[in-house]
C-alpha cells in the first residue's frame, strides 16, 4: 500500500533501529502511521553497511531492544560482538515477529517536508513524485547514514572498481588475487582491513589520521553466558542505563581518578582494562576525558601497546596517534595492528605522501604510482545532521532546516528545533547524547518520551508541540559548555563537523552522560514540557 495523497498521525523517515521502534509505540497509542525507507528492507545502517567485518563494537547482549521481554528472551546472540548479517537478522525477525513491514513503504526517498501551519500538519514529499500529509513528523534517518564519498582527482579515469564501506554491495566483493587500497582508518576501515588483507593479494592502507584501536577480544557466547544475561536481563538493561555510554553493564566504570594510583597500580588498571577490550576502555579511570595528564598517559600506553605488536618500528610509530584518546571516536578492532606486519600489507601516512588523486590504474602520491585493482574509500559519514539537512524540510516561516543548521545544527534537548513543530529528531546525535551511547538505548529512551509527549498532547487537546527559541539556546549553551569542560572536542571529528569541508564546526553531542540526559529529558517532561509550546 502506498502513501499516495494519504494522512497519517505519524510518518516516519527511516526504518533502522530508531523508526521500526517508533513504529511499534504509534501503533501502540493507535495513531496512524506509515514509516518511508530509502533502502529496499529494513535495517537503516545495517542494512547498508555490508563491508568485510563489519560488526557492533557493542557487545551483543546489549545492542538490542528491551521494550519486549519475550523478544529479548527468544533470541540468542552467538558472540561477543555481533557481525552485520547477524544483526539484520535480528532486524529482520523484529520486523516479522511485530509484522512491521505492512506499515513500510521502501525503496522511497523524502524529499521534502513543509509544515502548513493552518492544517497543523507536515506535508511530506517523495522522489517517486508521491505526496501524503501528517500530523507528526519523526525523522530517524540516523546518525551516520550519509557515507562521504571525497572526489580525488583523477577519480573518473580509474579502470578499477571503487568501493564505499557505507554502500557496500549486497551481493559482496571477492578481492582474491587483486591489489586493493582503503582510504581511511576509522572505526570502517580497522574493521575491514584485516580481512581485505587476508583475502587480497596486497593491501596498501592510505592514513591520513592514525586511530587508537583498543582490541575487541571478540569470542563465542556460551549457552552459560546466554542463560544467565537472560534469567535477570532487566537488572543488566538497568544497570547499562545507569552507565556514562549506556554500555558495559558487565564492567565496572572506574571513579578513581588515575593521580589516586601509583604508577604499578595504574599500569595495572590499564593492562586489565586492555585484556578486556572494547569501547569500556574508556570507563578504565574517571578522568580519562577531563585530564590531560590522564589521557596523555593512557595514549602513551596504548602507543606502547601499538610498538609491542606492530614489528617494524616506523610501521608502528605511523600508527601511534598523538591525539587525545577517546576524542575522535575510540575504535575497537580484531588483528587490526597485527595486520601491518603481514608482507601483503603497507602503509602509507599521506601527510608525509599527499594523495594526489587517482590514475587510470591506481593511486598517485608523490611517492610515485601504485596500481590497484580495487580502491576502497572507508571515509565516513556527514553524522548527524547530513540525512537530515538533505531533505527539504520548511518549518513554519519556510525556512530549510538546512539554511537554519547552516552555523551549527541547534536543537533543544536533540529532539526538537525550534520553529519546527511536530517535528521529532530520533538518536540523530545533534544536542543529545545518542553519539556517544549504545544508539539503542538511545533509540528507546528517545521514542519512549516522543510517545509520551504525544499522549500528553492528545490528553490535553493539543495540537502541535514546538521548542521555543529560548529554551532551545540555553540547551545549546548547555551542551557547549558541558563539552568544554570535557577533553571530547579537543581532535577534528565527525563530531564538530570537521570532517565535512564546508560544514560548521559546532561540537554536536551532549557529553555529559546518558544518565545525566535520561534525567534531563524526563525533568522537562514532568514540568509540563517545559520549555516546549503546546498549542
Ligand atoms: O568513518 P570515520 P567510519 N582523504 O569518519 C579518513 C560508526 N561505526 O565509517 O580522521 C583521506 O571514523 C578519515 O581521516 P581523518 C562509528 O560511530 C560503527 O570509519 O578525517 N582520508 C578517517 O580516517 C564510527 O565512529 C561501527 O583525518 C580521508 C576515515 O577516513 C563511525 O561509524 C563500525 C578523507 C573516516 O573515518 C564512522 O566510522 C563502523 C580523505 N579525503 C562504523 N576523508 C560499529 O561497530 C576521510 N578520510 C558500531
């Protein structure tokens, strides 16, 4: 059933993690609804994201939904860190299991979206020319689903293929006996590096910023393990929420600032945290993003780690970043520094060798030029506001979210922009914490309080609900001035939009914590939505 000239109480962009959830609680509260979806199922990032090695650096048991007890019991994940086909097959049977996909039309892009403040409603358009109207608007476009493609010089003349991690192809790439070069080494690339390695016959890495990759230690979950997340998976989900990153339920986030230990103890803290892996590296000791003695001294450890395993020492040095540990994105990764001492594999630091663009047959640096016969660009994503300034969306004086966001995306508490009404923002990132989080729990906690809100609004006969331009400013002062007193947006990062030429620099997550956000949401709901304008 299409959307043709059609109105719903809710329409939804996207039908990743965030829209198939928003989906279920509209149905819920009997609203009518209709999620549109670009991509020809469901699944939103992964869905798209099919490069080799591709996985959740959030540990399985806790990247998935707990609105359903059952669901969260009949399904069993099989590692530690769920790969990308067994995550959309999670997707997949949420979709059945809910039988969402009734209410999904796919294959459809938005377009445009313009509010007509007479009807109170948005009027939705679509590429294929189809037009419907609604009273609420939710985009959960994600935060990272508009994968950067940088134009090289040259880049037309290449005869080989050219591959994006962000749009890989469905049917998958066999890069046996080829030569292959990735651009890129963020989370994307130390994923796929180490397998593209094992299967090409050479693999050149083009680096322009080094990562710091905490490993993954990804293994097979035991049915013990299962069995027992299972038996009180409400205390787990809980106690994930109480957590900075809503993540590491099972570990304990350190409060010990690292100036409290001696340094045996300190090396001790950091060697354990490093033997169990992952993104919780960070939770190691309190301060690791407010101190820059902390942070200098844990970045020197993991340099030390970097020149332990990789065996050729200016290898090793290209490879230690300088930067401020957990800033730009920590990666986590599997082999990924055990891979450069493979004799298929090099590496090359285009600051010291610019990448000069491409050739018919492969990379020129100055250097000199290397063929290949696939290049794969793992150059991330305009995070964030990108899926959404990409739509015509006009608020209520015909203004583009994309003009309004053209300084700096301003969003009060993520969830709303002023001058938007009915418009809701759904684990994008801008203003909120989803970045910096499980986007899962994110994800629920998001749609969560949208649900109530509309409750509240149709329990008190309200037609649209808008942030007020007042409000909306002290939270974005908020979220400035919380991240100044971090050490997050001290390195250029998808974060403040310095990875996007052109795109403002305006650090965009809330960093204060998950838990700190839950409460400021929830202080704003139970005062009457304050600082929202219910009409
Ligand atoms: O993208 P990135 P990503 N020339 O932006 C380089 C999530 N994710 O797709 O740092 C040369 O991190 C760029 O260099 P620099 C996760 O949130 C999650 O890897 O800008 N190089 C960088 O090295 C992650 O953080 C999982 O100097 C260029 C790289 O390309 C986010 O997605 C898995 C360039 C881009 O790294 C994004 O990760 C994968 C150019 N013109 C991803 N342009 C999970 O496990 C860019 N680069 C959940």
């Amino acid at each position: 059933m299409t959307t043709r000239n059609k109105h719903f109480d809710v329409l939804i962009i996207g039908a990743g993690f965030s829209g198939l959830y928003m989906l279920i609680k509209a149905r819920e509260l009997g609203l009518s609804v209709k999620v549109i979806e670009a991509g020809g199922d469901v699944g939103g990032t992964w869905y798209w994201n099919r490069y080799p090695g591709a996985r959740c650096d959030v540990e399985s048991i806790e990247y998935s939904y707990e609105f359903d007890e059952e669901l969260q019991q009949e399904w069993d994940w099989s590692e530690r860190y769920a790969t990308q086909p067994e995550i959309l097959r999670y997707i997949n049977h949420v979709a059945e299991r809910f039988d969402l996909r009734s209410d999904i039309q796919f294959d459809t892009r938005v377009t445009g979206a313009h509010f007509n403040a007479e009807a109170h409603q948005w009027s939705v358009e679509m590429e294929n020319g189809q037009t419907c109207t609604a009273q609420f608007l939710v985009a959960a476009s994600g935060p990272l689903s508009v994968p950067l493609k940088p134009k090289f010089p040259g880049q037309d003349q290449f005869q080989g293929d050219i591959y994006y991690t962000g749009y890989w192809p469905h049917e998958g790439v066999d890069f046996t006996g080829q030569r292959v070069a990735v651009i890129g080494t963020g989370s994307s690339a130390v994923q796929s590096i180490p397998l593209i390695a094992e299967q090409a016959d050479s693999l050149t890495v083009y680096q322009r910023t080094p990562a710091y990759v905490v490993p993954a230690h990804n293994r097979p979950l035991s049915t013990e393990e299962r069995t027992s997340v299972k038996a009180d998976y409400a205390t787990l989900r809980t106690r994930a929420k109480e957590m900075h990153f809503a993540l590491g339920a099972k570990y304990i986030q350190e409060e010990t600032l690292m100036a409290e230990h001696s340094l045996e103890q300190r090396k001790s803290r950091l060697e354990k945290a490093w033997a169990v892996g992952g993104f919780i590296f960070l939770y190691a000791y309190a301060d690791i993003m407010f101190d820059p003695a902390t942070n200098h001294e844990v970045a020197e450890f993991i340099r030390g780690k970097i020149a332990s395993v990789v065996k050729d020492p200016a290898i090793a040095s290209i490879l230690m970043s300088r930067g401020v540990v957990g800033s730009k994105r920590l990666c986590v990764g599997t082999n990924y520094y055990e891979t450069y001492n493979r004799d298929n594999v090099s590496l090359v630091d285009i600051n010291e060798f610019p990448l000069q663009g491409f050739t018919a047959v492969g990379i020129e640096t100055p250097a000199g030029e290397r063929p290949y016969d696939a290049i794969v660009s793992a150059t991330g994503f305009d995070a964030m506001t990108g899926a959404l300034t990409r739509i015509d969306i006009r608020g209520v004086n015909g203004d583009t979210l994309k003009q309004r966001w053209s300084e700096g995306a301003d969003t009060y508490l993520g969830l709303q922009v002023s001058g938007f009404p009915n418009l809701f923002i759904v684990a994008a990132g801008p203003g909120s914490s989803t970045a910096f989080t499980n986007v899962i729990k994110s994800t629920e906690h998001h749609v969560e309080w949208i649900g109530d809100c509309i409750i509240h609004m149709r329990e008190t006969g309200k037609h649209t609900v808008e942030a007020e331009p007042a409000a909306e400013s002290a939270w974005v002062e908020h979220v400035q001035e919380v991240a100044n007193t971090t050490l997050f947006p001290q390195e250029k990062s998808f974060y403040n939009g310095a990875n996007v030429p052109g795109k403002a620099r305006v650090y965009l997550p809330y960093v204060a914590g998950f838990p700190v956000y839950v409460q400021k949401c929830k202080d704003v709901a139970s005062n009457g939505y304050e600082g929202f304008k219910l009409t």
